[in-house]
C-alpha cells in the first residue's frame, strides 16, 4: 500500500511557474484501478436496474388493488 501512496504523492505534486503543463497531460491510471472503477460502476448500475425493476413491480400491485376497489 506503501508504494501506491509515493505513486499519487508523485502524480499530485506541486507545479512550478515554468512548469506548467497542459490539463490534459497527466500519468495514466494502472489496468487494475480502471478495472476496479468499472466494477464499481457496473454494480451500482445494477444496483439501480433492480432498484427500478422491483419498485416498479411494487408500484404496479398498488395500482391494481386500487383499481379492483
């Protein structure tokens, strides 16, 4: 964990006046933190599949009962 820490400290350092970069330039990310960001982002798109798909459901039985009355 150690060496991932000296990695950002190197990424986030400090620019110098004649130093300046353009905002684009920057160090790329490693394979396994884009992987991981997109396992995040995939579980919680599914997160909120499910979430529509049984609020709907739910939402559907009210509906019927209301209009069975």
């Amino acid at each position: 964990m150690a060496a991932q820490s000296e990695d950002w400290d190197k990424v986030s350092g400090t620019i110098e006046e004649g130093d300046r970069e353009s905002p684009m330039q920057h160090a790329p990310l490693p394979m396994s933190r884009c992987l991981m960001h997109g396992a995040i982002m995939l579980g919680q798109e599914f997160s909120y599949a499910m979430e529509t798909a049984l609020v709907t459901l739910v939402l559907l039985q009210i509906v019927n009962q209301i209009c069975q009355s």
